[in-house]
C-alpha cells in the first residue's frame, strides 16, 4: 500500500511534466493538425540558454524565466521559418517537415556547440525530500506538481474565459469555419504556439533542473513524452493530453518498480509497446474526438 | 487480362536494369576518379542505402502511410543475421551468454540472410496486424507512431540486451576478413529490389494499395481492402529492407544500437523523399543525390570551402564549413523540400513508362469497338427495412425502407436533410444502422463492410467526387476492373477501354484525373463504378454542379452506362425533374422517413411529397 502510494507521488510528478509536454503538443495539433516531433527541440534550445547563463554565473530565479523566454520565442521563430510554410499541407508533409525541424535544430547545436554533453549546476534543493509518515516525498515532485496544477488552471482559465481562447477552441474543433467566421488565422496559430512554448519552457525548467545537462539530441526524449502522452490522451483532445501525460508518467514509475529484475533495463521498450497495443485497440486514443468525414 | 506483360512486366523489367546500370555505372565512374579506399567504401555504403530506400519506398510509396519503424525492422534483420552469421569463437569473445543457445549456432552468410528477412518478415506480420487495427490508411498520424514505437523498442532492446547484442559500447563485430570481400551479392541485391519494387508497383496488389493511398473510402467502396494490399505492401517491403540491412552489417563488419536509429532513419526518409516516394526511379535518384551531396558537404565540412577566392584557407566561410555539416544538409534537404517540392524531384515520373510512352508514341491506339449490352441481371434483389440511424439524439433516418429489383431504375428524392445520403451509405457500409436490417438477393448483410457490399455488386459514386486523383483515367477505371476479374466472376465483366470510350472519355485516357474538367470527372467515376459490373449502380446526387443540359445529357449516360452492364440503378437527388426522368419508381423521402413511393406519376401526384418537397422546393 504504502510502496503503491510512493508510486502514485512519483508518478504524478513525472507526469505532471508530460502533461504540460503534450497539451502544447495538443494545442498545435488542434490549430494546424500537425503532430510535432520538434516539440522537444524548444527543450534543447533553452537548455543550452540555461548552460550558457549558468557558465556566466546565473542563478537559477533568473535561468527559469530564461528558459521559458527562449522556448517562446523558439517556438514562434520555428513557427515562422518552417511551419508557417507548410500550413494546409498533407499529413504527411506535416509530419516530415517537424521531423526535418527536429534534426536542423539538433545538428545546428552539433555543429556550433559539440557533440558531447554540457552540464551545468542544478539547484541544490533538487534532491531533497521529506518524509510523511513512511512516505519519502521529494520536495522537486511537490513543486512540480504544485506548479502544474497552477498551470493548469490557468490555461484552462485562457482556454475558456478569453477571446483567443474562443478563437482556439473555435479553430481546434473547425478551422475553416472559424476562419470565415472571422478568426485571424495567423495570430491564432501563432498565439498557438506561443501557448506551446510557455507550456514546454515551464516543463523545460523542471526537466533541465533535474537533469543538469544538455546535448544535441536532448530533445528526443521529451519530444517523445509529449508526443506519446497527445496520442495516448488522444489527438486533438486538449484534456485528453493531460490525461495523457498523467498516464504515461504513472505506468513509467509503476513498471520501473515493479517489472521483475531481469526486464527492468527494457521499461522503456515495455512502454513502447504498451503503446503500440493501446493504440492497436484504440487507435482514436482515451478520449474520443468526433472526426465525421463527409461523403 | 491482368497483367498485359508488355506494359506489367517487360517494361518495368528494362527499367530496373537501365536504373541498376546508372546507379552501378556512376558508382563505377566515381571510383575511377576518386581512387581509394574511401571512394570505393562510398559506392558500397550508396549502394546498399539504395536497397534499403528501395525497400522503404514499396511501402511508403504504394501505402502513403509514413513509416519510421524501417529501420527497426532493420536493426531485427540486421542483429539476427550478425548473431547467427558469427562465428562461434567469435561470439564467445563478446557474447558467450547468449541466450537460447546462439552462442553455439554456426551458419553460412546465405543461410544467415535468408533467415534474418525471415524473422524481420515476421515482425512485419505482427506490426501489420496492428497497422491494419489502427485503421492505417494515407497520412494517419496514429500508424506513423506505431511504426515509431517499433524503432524505439528495437533500439531499447538492442541497448539493454548486451547478452544478445553486445550492448551499447561493445556492440558486434565481424573478425576481421569476414567482411564482404566482393560486392556481387550487392549488386545482385540492388537488381533484385529494384525489379520487386517495380513489379510490386504494376502487380495487382500495388495498383490497389495506390488507389487506396489516393483515396481510401473510394477504393473501399469498389470493393479494395487496404488493409490486405498494405501488409503485403509492409511485408515485401520490410523483406527487401532486411537483406539491406544484413548486407549493410557485413560490409560494416560490426554493429551497434546507433547504427539502426533515428539519423539511418533521417538518412534514408530524406533519400526516399528528395527522389519523389511515390517512384522508384525517385528513390534511386534521391539516394544518388544525397549521397554526393553529403559527401560534398562532408569533404566541405573538413576541409573548408576553396575556390574562385570565396573561403580562401577555409577562412570566411569557416562559420559554415565546419565538421558535421553533413547533419546539417541532411535535415536542411528534408525541411526544404517538404516546404517547397513535398512530392520530391520527380512525383510519381518512372522510367520505364516514360520509355514505354516514347516509344508509344507513333502507334495509335485504335479507338475501341462500342460494348454489347448485357441482359440486366433481374434477379438481384436489393431489400432493406425499418432503417434507423441516429447521430448523436438525432435521427436521420427512422424507419426507412428501400425495395429494388435487377435492372429497374430506383429513384430516392427528398429535400435537404431528408436522409437519402444516410441511406446510401448504410446500404454501402459506411454507416452502421442502430436497427434495421438489409439483404442482398435475400441474404442478409446488415453488417458487412463496405469492400465487402462492393464485391457484392452494390457500387456507388460519391456526391463530392472521389476519384483517384493521381492516376490516369484508364487506371482509375481498371481499379474496379482488377476487383471485377477476381470478385464479380459471375457476370460479364466490361473491358476497361471500351468502357473508357462508352464514357466518351477515350481520348483523354491517359491523363490524370485532376486534369479532369467537372462533367468529365463525374463521368469517369460512373465508369470506374460499371467497370466492377455492378449488380446495382448507387449514384449520390449524380447531377450536382450541372447545368440543365449536362443533367440531361447525365440521364443519358447513366441508361445508357446501366445497360451496357446491367445494372439496376439506385439514383438520388433531389432535382425533381432529373428523378422523374431518369426513374421507373421513386422513393420519396422527408425527415428520415419514407412518405411516399410509387410511379413518377403517382409521387409527384402525392399530397405529402407536394407539401414536403414542392413547397420547399427553393433548395432545388
């Protein structure tokens, strides 16, 4: 019971940074149909800002705000450069021109940076914990979860209660319509991926103040987070991403501690294809998005 | 009739040898430039990444679904055919735990191969399996992960196996010598894709996974099942892809989880779809293109850039030419030609029917002699009753209930919103009815899928027009065709050119069917549905978009295309004047529900159908 409990804290912890991955993954599905596999790419973007301003001596009060500044305003400028280029585009291209994004970003960062893994100090209170009764709580999961939870609520707030929210949900559910109905295609897209940004730089600032180090192919991971978790909730469904990502971060923790010794090393791969087969089963994911085709 | 070897087979043939010529013969030529080592290693390394492209194009190509599990499927092959190729002293070196006694097993490369494309076939079963299940058809989001979750278990695996796989730093190695010492197994290798890949695109299977990539409801609605025609599409495709991928571990002689993970992956997509996926010519040229062109911003890369004064000693330019450009290029490519040229340098272009066209050219093809009619099949019964259908807490349709014989004119007609596309697509398979039954010839068919009514004789045509744009007219129509000759076995099939020149569509047989004006296209998608020789012809609003005369001409067509292959006609639409034309009984329907039915005469007589339709008439 109380090893279950410990799971279920670590879980929603993990999760929680999964959840706000894949709503900004869900956000630019819904206003572009675009699943994007350079989402994690804002993540090494400003992870290298952060190693550059932890090198120039920065505390992290003032790396935070920078990482979420840098993964905005990435994700605006690769909006502008190559998305913007591909709007109404197949699937397919779509697809193809997020995994281009993906590798340029990387190689850049190959190319100019190194190959090999830059570290930089992470908070000192990142490891502590305390404890509730038997239970060993770190205080980062409180934090993160508390700060999740607060995002949340406030994005739910944008999403329902103003005039780019409507303009959002509107453009999620029917783009055309709600462009002949006269909203701005443009800034909606790019309010769109500003959202996405600001959600992936307060998942960024959580993910590199626990790994404390950044590479190239950094973005691979949590690209994959996010991505899974938007398909697991199910595509286009903005609560199904949280959800999503709750799951997923849940079943990562549950496996890792209770998959028997031998085939703990493959948790990841075991993932994968828990995933595979709950899309196999449920191709539309958790929640059900009505996509009526019409003939 | 299918195939007709000149066009199936010789040229297709040709092609694939002019292609392995140029590709082998530029290969060659490099080498006698650039002596060495290095050169020969990079015709090696074009010419087994060209097997694997070729191998990815089958699917990606024909499929249109975009798969990033490949190179999974290549790592399988590639670690089966290394652990059962080594030899046993050398597996003792780095995996003498090996599990399932592989450290013992000692097998000849050919062996090797053979049943690494076996095991890598298998795994393409499974993961077609779930394709199919995940509904996979063009562009869907959801099969491209499966196939991503495919690459990421492969590569997990390959990770943290190391008794199987010698781990991540170890990896696998070939002794020394063991490597591949001639490069005939490649070349035979290369031929022998190439040909599969073309042949595959002509063969029956390949025309209908393209139809289906082009349109995968019309394709399911003249009696395709995608999902039959992709995993065949995978499993050739992933055959070809695991003899690359073995041939690519022994040439390497050793093996380790990068190898076969996401930059092979970006390498090879990028080849695939800067040539053009839908080509196989496209995938030959996209990896003769990538392949120089990476080679020249590697060489850039480290030796900087010198020539006519512009980054003299690599200096003012060094910001650019630096190592691991080659990255940079490679995604630079993949970016820029899906924003500026998505379909590659050559779409769909091939070779050989360039060749085949040219020379073509100066024989006329005689113009076809007019089709017999047929005696309408008068048996058929098509019968469906107390149909009801509910979106959500509304019901389009309650109640409803639709009688026609073998050969009569059946006439559906109702304002907007009545219910007459529902009906159709219940009796089409496209929607399940919440109660209610229907049979075909007394034999029910409630919940059969739309191929499967397709295959049956129910046919129908769209409203909104669904042709396979991408292909020609005639292909368009040999679509149905292919699935008349296997499936409709029964009747009279039509031949495909002379239906094409009934349509009067002969003279534009050849050209695609986006090029199509209006009339045309409507035209040709009531030829594709009498070339599957229907027992009933169901046409969605036939005449929408038309002028007074072309729905009259339309009336005309539809007599005459019916009775050229006997079919009944189940027609809708709600322009009165078309319906009472063209029908020998019409149902008339309003909200859901049946109001009338009986003669033109009598319906147009009908007080009911007066009020519901002809007050309202203004959406006519």
């Amino acid at each position: 019971m109380i090893e279950l409990l410990q799971n279920l804290i670590d879980g929603l912890g993990r999760g929680s940074i999964y959840a706000l991955l894949a709503l900004g993954v869900a956000v630019i599905f819904g206003v572009m149909h675009l699943l994007n596999f350079a989402h994690g790419e804002l993540i090494t973007v400003s992870g290298y800002a952060a190693y550059a301003a932890s090198n120039q001596g920065w505390s992290w009060y003032l790396i935070t705000p920078l990482i979420i500044i840098c993964a905005i305003g990435a994700s605006l400028l690769i909006e502008r450069i190559a998305f913007s280029r591909v709007r109404g585009a197949s699937d397919f291209t779509l697809l193809l021109t997020s995994f281009g994004v993906h590798f340029v970003v990387s190689a850049i960062f190959l190319l100019y940076v190194s190959a090999s893994v830059k570290t930089f100090s992470r908070p000192g209170w990142v490891t502590d914990t305390f404890s509730v009764g038997s239970l060993n709580i770190e205080v980062f999961d409180t934090i993160v979860i508390i700060v999740t939870v607060i995002t949340l609520l406030a994005t739910t707030w944008l999403l329902q209660r103003t005039m780019f929210g409507l303009a959002l949900r509107a453009a999620a559910a029917d783009f055309d319509t709600a462009r002949l109905m006269g909203v701005k295609s443009d800034s909606v897209i790019r309010g769109a991926f500003a959202l996405s940004g600001l959600l992936a730089g307060i998942a960024g600032v959580f993910w590199l103040m626990r790994s404390g180090s950044t590479t190239p192919s950094a973005g691979i991971d949590p690209m994959l987070s996010g991505v899974l978790a938007a398909l697991i909730g199910g595509l286009g469904s903005l609560r199904g991403a949280v959800l999503g990502g709750f799951v997923l971060g849940l079943a990562e923790v549950l496996l890792r501690s209770r998959l028997p010794d031998g085939i703990a090393p493959l948790t990841d791969g075991v993932v994968f294809v828990l995933i595979a087969l709950l899309f196999i089963f449920r191709p539309q994911g958790l929640i059900t998005v009505a996509h009526a085709e019409r003939v | 009739m299918f195939p007709k070897f000149d066009r199936d087979i010789a040229f297709p043939l040709i092609g694939s040898l002019i292609l392995f010529g140029l590709l082998a013969g530029a290969g060659v030529l490099y080498q006698a430039l650039f002596t060495g080592g290095a050169a020969e290693r990079l015709i090696t390394v074009m010419l087994i990444d060209a097997i694997i492209v070729l191998g990815i194009q089958v699917y990606v190509g024909n499929t249109g679904v975009l798969s990033f599990g490949h190179i999974g499927f290549g790592a399988i092959a590639g670690y089966t055919f290394a652990v059962l190729a080594i030899s046993p002293e050398e597996k003792a070196k780095r995996i003498p735990d090996a599990p399932f006694g592989l450290a013992d097993v000692d097998m000849s490369s050919t062996v090797a191969i053979i049943v690494a494309v076996m095991v890598a076939c298998a795994a393409a079963v499974i993961l077609g399996i779930g394709l199919a299940r995940s509904g996979a058809q063009s562009g869907a989001v959801s099969a491209t992960v499966i196939t991503l979750a495919l690459l990421f278990v492969t590569h997990e695996v390959s990770r943290n196996w190391p008794e199987l796989t010698g781990g991540e730093r170890v990896g696998l190695f070939f002794p020394i010598g063991g490597a591949l010492d001639t490069r005939a197994p490649i070349y035979l290798a290369l031929l022998g894709s190439l040909i599969v890949a073309r042949l595959y695109a002509q063969s029956r299977s390949g025309r209908l996974a393209v139809a289906a990539r082009e349109d995968n409801l019309a394709a399911r609605a003249m009696g395709v099942n995608p999902l039959v025609q992709q995993m065949i599409a995978l499993v050739i495709s992933v055959a070809i892809v695991a003899v690359g991928a073995s041939l690519s571990v022994y040439e390497d002689g050793s093996l380790l989880p990068e190898n076969f993970f996401f930059n092979f992956t970006l390498l090879t997509l990028v080849m695939l779809i800067v040539g053009g996926r839908n080509s196989v010519t496209g995938a030959v040229l996209g990896v003769a293109v990538m392949t120089a062109g990476r080679e020249l911003a590697r060489r850039l890369g480290q030796d900087g850039f010198e020539i006519f004064g512009i980054g003299l000693d690599g200096k003012p330019l060094d910001w650019i030419f630096r190592e691991n450009l080659q990255t940079v290029f490679l995604g630079l490519s993949m970016l820029g030609f899906m924003i500026w040229r998505p379909k590659g340098l050559l779409d769909d272009w091939e070779l050989d029917e360039w060749l085949r066209a040219r020379i073509r050219r100066n024989q006329p093809e005689p113009k076809p002699e007019p089709l017999l009619e047929v005696v309408a099949d008068t048996a058929s019964v098509l019968h469906a009753e107390n149909i009801e259908v509910a979106f959500g807490g509304f019901k389009a349709l309650s109640d409803a209930g639709l009688h026609a014989n073998g050969g009569e004119v059946v006439g559906i007609i109702g304002p907007n919103g009545a219910g007459k596309t529902t009906l159709v697509n219940v009796i089409t398979g496209l929607v399940q009815p919440s109660a209610g039954s229907f049979s075909i010839d007394g034999e029910d068919v409630t919940n059969a899928q739309t191929h499967e009514l397709a295959r049956r004789g129910i046919v129908r045509t769209f409203q909104n027009l669904r042709l396979f744009s991408a292909l020609t007219v005639r292909e368009n129509v040999e679509v149905s065709s292919l699935i008349a000759h296997s499936h409709r076995t029964g009747r009279t099939i039509p031949d495909t050119d002379a239906l094409i020149g009934e349509a009067g569509l002969w003279a534009h047989r050849d050209r695609r069917a986006s090029e199509l004006d209006y009339g045309n296209s409507r035209r040709l998608e009531l030829a594709r549905a009498a070339a599957l020789a229907p027992s009933f012809l169901l046409l969605d609003e036939p005449t929408s978009g038309m002028s007074d005369n072309e729905s009259l001409e339309m009336i005309e067509q539809v007599r005459h295309m019916a009775a050229t292959v006997g079919a009944g006609v189940i027609v809708i639409d709600h322009d009165l004047g078309f319906i009472t034309g063209i029908s020998d009984r019409i149902y008339a329907f309003d909200q859901g529900t049946v109001i009338a039915t009986g003669t033109p005469d009598e319906v147009q007589a009908n007080a009911r159908v007066q009020a519901a339709y002809l007050g309202s008439a203004a959406d006519a």
